[in-house]
C-alpha cells in the first residue's frame, strides 16, 4: 500500500488564491490581446472570487440555518 505524503500549507487558502490571482493578472499585461490572455483573466477572477467566498465562510457572522 502507497503511503500518502501530507504537508501543512503555510498560507492560508485566501491568501494562495490572492497571489494566484495577482500572478495571472500580471502574466496577462505581458502577453498580447486573444483567447489566452482572456483565459488568465477569468481564471484569475475566479480565484478572486473563491477567495472572497472563503473568507465569507470564515467569516463570525454566518450563523448554521436552524
């Protein structure tokens, strides 16, 4: 049997996604207008977006539905 290798991730996920997102959006003024710089945009919008959602999930305000 295969043993899994498991790590603790330093960052917390929001942050990962931040710079993920800052990365794309820098790698994309570099390359010119098309499909692929379209691509890095969306992909880093998401990752905007998935951030936000976790730091909402985290967030003390959300209460569990009764």
């Amino acid at each position: 049997m295969t043993m899994r290798h498991r790590f603790k991730q330093r960052d917390p996920l929001e942050a990962r996604l931040a710079a993920e997102a800052e990365r794309l959006r820098e790698e994309a003024e570099l390359i010119p207008p098309g499909a692929t710089r379209d691509e890095m945009l969306r992909k880093a919008r998401q990752a905007e977006t998935g951030a936000q959602m976790s730091e909402w999930l985290r967030s003390p305000g959300l209460q569990p539905p009764d």
